[in-house]
C-alpha cells in the first residue's frame, strides 16, 4: 500500500485531505541551516511549530502525524520529547550524516513511545545507509532528493534517481524490511517529470512512501486556496488507481518507465549546462 504525506499546518487542510485519501501529515519544524543550503533553489522556510502538532492532532486524532524537526543538535531530545507530548507518533530526522546521530534520537523517540524516521539527503547517509537504518528506534527510512542532490552536486532533483543510486538504496531497505520513500510527487500528467514516471519509480524501486509535493497542491496553504487550485479528492484518487495498477505490472514494464524517467532527466539537465566548447588547438 503506498502512503501519501502531505506537509501543513493547518488543521482545516488536514481534516479534509486524510478524509479524501491522503495516509500521512506532516508538521515541518526544520528551519535550521535550511536557508544556506537550498539558497537560490526555490527554498521556502517553514514557519511550522512544534505546537502545530497539537492543532492538527486535534484535527486528526486518528491519522498518523509526523514532525520534521531540526538536524541533530543539543535540543533534538527536547523537540522530539515536546512533538511526542503534543500527538506525534513519527519523528522525521533530517540531515543525518552518523549513526550515532540516529542511534541518540531513536533512544528518545523509544522513551517517547513514537517511532524515528531518518531522512537521509547526504553522502555519509548514503554511504551509512545500512548501519543508520539498524539503529534502535527507527520505524521507517526516507530519502530526501533536494538537498541529496546539492549535495552531490548535480543540477536537478531526479538525477540521483535516474543515475542509479536509489536503486542501491532500495535494495538495502528491502533486505532490512524496513519501510522507505523518497522525493516528492506532482499530480500525474504535470511536473518536470511526469508524475506518472515518478510513481512508477516508486514501484520499480519497493517505496511505499511519497510526499505530495507543493506542485500537487498548486503550493495552496488554506483549505479555499487548496479547493481552489486543485480537485484534491480526484487526483488523490487518480494516484491510488494508478498505483494499484503499477504494482500489478511487470518488472519489464517498469524498466521501460524507468529508462522513460532517465532519457527525460538527462533532457532537463543537458539544458541547464551551458554548451562546452571544444578547447583552442
């Protein structure tokens, strides 16, 4: 089954989105360092509060609730104890490069009784997966494509992706029985790549975990501007039926989406790079 989250802090959104299909809300606290990293890149800096989980738990008493808190520092045990204390049942991690980051907030989260949700958006966290994933407390895994990406380097978001390196991943994950998920997903039939490439990816690859991305909700904050911008309950709908029928197709059939996925990511980043000339003989 696959699991849509969808980021906000309104409670009026969350009501109405996990009662049309959405799986998961999350509440993103991370502020820290966050500007500098993605500077120039379309950030946008969240004004969530830890407080927020508490309205939206209200909101949503049964649904599953995630807080994104900042990356390990001296009060990550004071965020995560305060997002348990207001409904949290998952803490996402951000930014992780250790194990030993990840070993010290799962011990909290245990003593909290809520799981921890590493995400992993750096080399040493790739190059670490398996031992981070094995740390105490940790309920599922998620790969973050935004600042992975900067960090090695590459032009756009679905290049590690298309290069490969997820697939090294998910292959880790599937080994361990550990739940995971990675990037963000646009409605089907828009986005740089094509929404339906991107869930197909999710097939091929054993993720059972997607954000909606900003781009799903035609970046709406309230539930006016959100009925507004989107038929919410249709293309949330849209992605389920899809989904169902992807995990029904063929290993063939998902390589071909996959090499889709490659040939439409290596278009988009052989634009962005400006034209080599040949060097003066």
């Amino acid at each position: 089954m696959l699991t849509t989250l969808l980021i906000t802090n309104d409670p009026e959104v969350a009501r109405f989105v996990v009662t049309h299909g959405v799986g998961r809300i999350m509440v993103d606290t991370e502020i820290t360092g966050k500007a500098e990293r993605q500077a120039g890149k379309n950030m946008i800096l969240s004004d969530h509060t830890i407080e927020d989980v508490g309205r939206i738990r209200t909101a949503v008493p049964a649904a599953d609730l995630l807080l994104r808190v900042n990356p390990f520092h001296a009060g990550t045990a004071e965020e995560i104890r305060r997002g348990a204390a207001q409904g949290a049942n998952l803490v996402m991690l951000p930014m992780v490069r250790h194990p030993a980051e990840v070993a010290a907030a799962g011990l909290v989260a245990q003593e909290c009784g809520i799981g921890l949700v590493p995400l992993v958006e750096t080399a040493a966290a790739m190059t670490r997966f398996e031992r981070i994933i094995g740390c105490p407390g940790v309920k599922e895994v998620y790969v973050g494509l935004n600042d992975l990406h900067l960090e090695l380097g590459c032009d756009f978001l679905f290049e590690p992706v298309a290069g490969g390196l997820i697939d090294h991943l998910a292959g880790i994950a599937r080994r361990a029985g550990i739940p995971w998920g990675f990037g963000g997903l646009a409605t089907l039939g828009s986005g740089l790549v094509p929404g339906e490439l991107v869930l197909a990816e999710h097939a091929r690859l054993g993720s059972t975990r997607v954000i909606l991305s900003r781009a799903f909700t035609r970046h709406a904050k309230t539930l006016p501007d959100l009925r507004a911008a989107i038929d919410l309950p249709a293309e949330v709908a849209k992605v389920h039926a899809a989904w169902r029928n992807l995990t029904a197709t063929s290993p063939a059939v998902l390589a071909e989406r996959h090499r889709e996925l490659q040939a439409t990511v290596a278009q988009i980043v052989d634009t962005k790079r400006p034209t080599t000339e040949s060097p003066p003989c």
